[in-house]
C-alpha cells in the first residue's frame, strides 16, 4: 500500500490531506489554478500539474532562465514549480500566489524587459 505509514498515523484524515500526502504541493497549487477566469493560459515545467488542476489550460514547457520574451506571447501566468526560478530578465518577481513550493507569476507586457 503507497503512504501505508501515514495512513497508519492518520487513518481518519480528509480526502484533501489524502492528496496531500500523495502529491504534496502540487495539489493546492491544482486548487488555485481551478479558481482562475476559463480561457487564460498558464505554462508550467510540471509534466503532472495540468491533470490535477483541471480544467485549468496549462502548457508544459521550458520556463528556465533559456525562456525568452516572445515565447511568453499569449501566455497570461507563469507557474514555477518547487527549485525554479524565474529568468533573469523578468520583472515584476513577486508571485501572486504560492503553495508548496510552486509560484504563480502574472505576465504583464511591460514586466517582460524588452
């Protein structure tokens, strides 16, 4: 059984502390994302992210410091997964939103630097 110890300690917990358990930070940075206006696009380096936080529309992609201006076009929030950090010619670095380690960061044309 995955997370038997945990289940063991907590035998009684809620099925939010369930997912939790099972994929960490991940899972409020998915609940946030639920929240958002439909039809933004969001990218993000997380390959699992898109699926928990459906129906939100995320792009997986590079977001490391190779990331350019243009490749951000059409993109309205960035989502820097836990160890990421944002390119060094993006302005504006204050997320409006963390959990776990995650961070989103809206775009805004004139926080691109160019």
């Amino acid at each position: 059984v995955l997370f038997k110890p945990e289940i063991v300690r907590r035998p009684l917990m809620s099925d939010a502390d369930k997912h939790r358990v099972r994929v960490g930070g991940r899972y409020d940075m998915a609940l946030y994302l639920q929240t958002l206006p439909v039809g933004l696009h969001l990218l993000t380096s997380d390959h699992l992210l898109p699926y928990a936080a459906y129906p939100a529309n995320l792009t997986v992609g590079d977001v490391g410091n190779n990331l350019t201006p243009a490749q951000l076009a059409g993109y309205q929030y960035l989502i820097l997964s836990p160890g990421e950090s944002l390119p060094r010619w993006f302005r504006g670095g204050v997320p409006m939103y963390t959990a776990g380690g995650y961070g989103v960061y809206a775009i805004q044309p004139e926080l691109l630097g160019r």
